[in-house]
C-alpha cells in the first residue's frame, strides 16, 4: 500500500512539474502559444486519461471473475494471495520483447 501511495504521489508531483514548466516555456518564443493554446495541449492527456480509466474498470471487473474462478477452482469460498500473481505473468512477456527489441536496433 505505501509502495502504490509513492508511485501515485510521485507521479502527480511530474504532472504537476511538467505542466507549470510547460506552461513557462509554450507562452515564449518560439513557440508564443496563447493561453487557449496552452490549455489545448492538456486535451490530449486528458483523453488518454479518460480511455485508461476506462480499461482499467474493465481489467479490474475481470480480474474479480478471474479470481472468483480460481477461488472455484480450490474448492474454497476465499481467494489466496499468490492469486494476483497469475495476473503478472503476461509482462514478462513484454518486458521481454521490449529489451529484445532493444538490442536489435543496433543492427
């Protein structure tokens, strides 16, 4: 729980860097933004926010059935701890082929 209040805590902190820093640099040259154009470039965060809210629902509603299945599958009416770890497996796979890709960009 403190390790999740730390990374979202550290993170809102970027946000808030980045937004002030861009805020400074997007009103001068060479950019000369106006405010409505500095306001403009948070649109996009704020759509990719709006689309991870709702794939995150989504994960978490099925990750509920994923469990409660397994949860039938032991003939026990509680789930186990080692339960979320099921669901971690796939990034190994993309943190995998993400390093792989890696090395192949030198050829």
């Amino acid at each position: 729980m403190a390790y999740t209040a730390l990374t979202y805590g550290s993170l809102l902190a970027w946000i808030s860097v980045m937004r002030s820093v861009e805020s400074q640099f997007a009103l001068g040259p060479p950019y000369n933004l106006s405010a409505a154009g500095v306001g403009l470039l948070n649109l996009a965060p704020f759509i990719g926010m709006l689309i991870a809210t709702l794939i995150f629902l989504a994960s978490g509603i099925l990750l509920i059935l994923m469990f409660s299945a397994l949860s039938d599958l032991s003939h026990t009416s509680e789930t186990k701890g080692a339960y979320p770890l099921f669901t971690a497996i796939h990034w190994i796979a993309v943190a995998t082929s993400t390093r792989v890709g890696r090395l192949d960009t030198n050829t």
